[in-house]
C-alpha cells in the first residue's frame, strides 16, 4: 500500500510522495503530512552493519512508497557520494561525555546538505513519474544555510531553476560569500531588508498566490520548494538519526533497546521533527531536546503552551537559527491535535492575524517526549571555548547553543545517565570569526581569511573545500531588494526568459 500525504489545513488534499514533493508547499498554505508514520522494519543488528546509504534506503522507501526501488537508489547513490568528505556521511565524535554526530561533511558544510544533496533527484524523479511538462522553479528563503546548500544542489540541473532569498544582515559573511559566488545558469540569488521571517512569509505568500501560479504556469514554469516545509527535505533527515542509533548500537555505546537522547539546535523546526518522527518509527529515542538561542519563541512554548511571535528579533552569533515563526512545527500542532486540519488552521490563522496562539492542555500533554531550554550569547561563546580548552573540540555557534542546553537539561532534570546524541549542524569554519572570538577574543583584527587559516591550525582540521573555493570567487549575485518587491524580482528574472 502507498503511504498516502495529506495537507494540515485541508483533509481533503492528498497527494503520493512524489506528487507532495512536486508541489512543495499545500493549498492555502498548509503542509503535507504522511497520513500514518511507518514503523522500522528491519532488525538493529542488520541495520547497525548497514552503509549510510543503505540505511537511508531502508527508511526512505517506507516514506517514498512510490519510488521504485531503482529510482530510490539512484537518488541515494547519486546523494550520498564523492561530495563529502567522509565515507561515514555523517560521523560521530564523543567529545565531553556527549555523542556529536557531525552532519556537516558535504560540499557546503552545513547539516542541509544532508537532504538538498537528494532533493534534486527526488524532484526530478517526481517530475518524470507525473509527466510534468513545466520547468521547476525553486523559490525558497533562506536563514543562512538552505540557501548555499539548494543552490548547490540544484545548479544546472536541466528543467529547474532556484531562487533564494536572504536577509542582507542577517547571516555571516561566509555564508554570504557562499551564495553570492554560487555559479549555474539556473541560479538566483536576493537579499532582502528584512529578517528570515520576513522572507520566508512572502516566499510562503507567492507559493499560495494564484494569479501568479496562472502566469507562472503560462510561461511554462511551477514553483517548488527546497525549505524543510518540502517533505522531500524532511524524509532524508529521519534517517541520520536512524543511523546514529545504529552506529552507536554497532560501536558498543548503549545496548539494543537502550534508548538514547537527542540534541536539536533548532529554527525552523524541521531537523528536530525528523528526529521525532524517527521516534515514532520505533528508534529507542528518550527526550527530544530542543536548543534555541535567545529569539526562544520554541522554548517559552514548550514551557507555557502558548506560541508568540510577537518579540523583538534578535541577530546572534548563531544566525541560522534567528527565526520566530518556526514553520515545520504547524506539523507537531496538526498532530498532536489529532490529525485535525480545521483545528491546526485555527491556530495558523490565529498566528497570521495576532501572531499567537495557545495549545490545549490535552495537547501539551503530548508534548512530553520534548524538553526545550535556549543558550544566549554569553553561554555559547564560553562552551565553545570551554570545550575547544577541555578537549581541542571546535565546535560552530549553532552546535553550542545545542551543547548549552544539553548542560541545562542535565542540571534541571539530573538525568546524566541517557547516552546523548547533539546534532552537530555546521563545520565551524562557517562561523570563524564568532567561534576564534569566543575562543580568544585577541583573533579580533584578523580578516575573515586569516581566521580561517588560523582556525586550521587551532582545531588541526584541514580547511573545507567549500570555504578555499570562495576565498577569491568573485560575486556574481548583487540584486537587493525590499520585502514588498519580492514578487517582483522573481518575475522579472524568470519572465526575462534570460538565463545569468
């Protein structure tokens, strides 16, 4: 039987995986769910023995049940290959008596590469499977990290083009560099004057404008998605966790069934969602932990129920995570109000009109599997140099807000016995100048390249390929703009009909 996926805010509105990865974003807004989340069919001792690839075929095809098995591994195949570094895909380091499993070994250094390196043959494979004649365009908004990682997917990939929008002053200047270098005559690249949400609320507003759907579809293009609101993004995430329960099982860390936690530094909410959802397919996963920095929009409603927007945005050291409407948590509130898309569109329509909202008691006691807490500024400068001093670990901004509140949760609750996997979500080099800073704040008046080099020569890890690349890789993407020209801009460069 093909797992069917439905809107959250429409029970009417199904569609099989690859049609749901086609059309990215549902009708009216909402986002596609798996009607019923599959369980985990194959032994942890066979699983524990299995490749990464292998892995992610075994937890994929439960998801993708409309792929055939030579479409699946083709994508894996072509996924997970010479673009990391590191056979193991993504590697665990035991480093200060937690487990971290570094998902930043691809070709743009951050955690997205771990679905975007398979997203473009998922979406290419669904395009073929539905005999769709239009060229995909993928629009998307960015806090830092999709934006590179998408761009690199998709560049030059016949029959698509990306466009991604980003905050001008709102991600480092690597990540910056990393996208306005990106080279592909299918790539687009905005900033914008705002902030992520900002963007991420008009990419969301032109996925469900119809008037321009006709003109799009008129000039022979359909928008998808490659935020983690396509579920062809979320897939690929389950299956790291999968994996490091398997690898921790294999290498003697816990025992079989013994059940592990997981350390989430969290935004948009999509990664801590996959990892729910590989609870939910029988991984032994205790508590779901997940880290905010100090816009902790997901922590005061873990610990109140109540969702509010309404705060001032903050721009931290951990830029990828400086969202305030984290969107793949609409999926937890359809689930946990029963799979009830009238009720999840009551919320949403009460966060777009008074930017909150507030679950009933019996919802948030389904909630218990979670626990949030959030680093500040303060707290992530002094675990990266604390752990970088105990141990000659260096850790990214992001990874240390996870680590932070991994010492919170322990002192709040004394559980210190639970083997406890952090997701390590970006290399440092991504944040050299916040990660050297908090390290010794004298690295203060080197340049952004020098940091880099000494940053090698501190931690004794060979600079990443994606930051020697942009070290003179000249801008190719200027275009700026206010939020309210977003629409413009994309029709501009695709009605051209021009490539860069």
């Amino acid at each position: 039987m093909d797992l069917v996926y439905v809107s959250t805010r429409n029970a009417d509105e199904k569609a099989t995986a690859s049609q749901a990865i086609l059309k990215g974003l549902a009708g009216e807004g909402g986002l596609f769910v798996p009607t019923s989340i599959p369980t985990l069919d194959i032994d942890m001792d066979e699983l524990s023995k299995m490749s990464y690839q292998e892995t992610a075929y075994e937890v994929m095809k439960l998801f993708l049940t409309d792929f055939t098995e030579e479409e699946l591994k083709y994508c894996i195949n072509n996924a997970y290959d010479g673009k990391f570094d590191t056979e193991q895909i993504a590697p665990l380091v035991k480093a200060d008596g937690a487990y971290y499993l570094e998902l930043f070994h691809g070709a743009t250094i951050a955690f997205k590469d771990m679905a975007l390196s398979i997203l473009p043959y998922l979406l290419t494979t669904s395009a073929k499977k539905n005999h769709v004649k239009n060229e995909i365009v993928i629009l998307t908004a960015t806090s830092g990290d999709t934006g590179k990682a998408a761009l690199s997917g998709f560049a030059d990939v016949p029959g698509t083009k990306i466009i991604v929008f980003y905050p001008k002053n709102g991600v480092s200047p690597i990540q910056e560099k990393q996208m306005v270098t990106q080279k592909g005559a299918n790539t687009f690249v905005v900033g914008i004057n705002g902030n992520f949400d900002q963007a991420q609320t008009g990419v969301k507003q032109m996925f469900s404008d119809a008037s321009l759907a006709k003109a799009m579809d008129e000039a022979g293009y359909q928008f998808s998605s490659a935020n983690s609101i396509n579920i062809g993004r979320l897939v690929p995430q389950i299956v790291y966790y999968v994996y490091a329960y398997a690898k921790m099982y294999e290498n003697g860390e816990i025992g079989k069934g013994e059940k592990m936690n997981v350390v989430v530094p969290t935004g948009n909410f999509g990664n801590i969602l996959a990892a729910y959802y590989a609870k939910k397919m029988g991984v032994p996963i205790a508590k779901l932990i997940c880290a905010s920095n100090e816009n902790k929009v997901l922590f005061d409603f873990f610990r109140t129920g109540v969702y509010d927007k309404n705060r001032e945005f903050i721009l931290t050291s951990s830029p990828s995570m400086d969202i305030l409407i984290s969107s793949n948590l609409e999926r937890l509130i359809y689930r946990i109000a029963g799979d009830d898309a009238d009720k999840n569109t009551e919320f949403m329509d009460k966060l777009l009109r008074e930017g909150r909202y507030e679950v009933t008691q019996e919802m948030r006691e389904q909630l218990a599997d979670f626990y949030g807490n959030f680093t500040d500024e303060n707290g992530t400068a002094e675990v990266i140099k604390a752990l970088y001093e105990s141990t000659g670990y260096v850790i990214d901004t992001h990874t240390a807000v996870a680590a932070g509140v991994y010492q919170k949760y322990k002192d709040e609750t004394g559980d210190t016995d639970t083997k406890t996997v952090i997701a390590s979500t970006a290399s440092p080099f991504k944040f050299t100048r916040s990660v050297m800073n908090a390290i010794d704040d004298s690295y203060e008046r080197m340049s952004d390249f020098e940091l880099v080099d000494e940053l090698s020569k501190l931690a004794n890890v060979e600079i990443p390929q994606a930051i020697e690349e942009i070290r003179s890789a000249p801008v190719i993407h200027d275009t700026v703009c206010e939020v309210e020209e977003m629409e413009k801009v994309v029709r501009q460069f695709l009605m051209s009909g021009k490539e860069r």
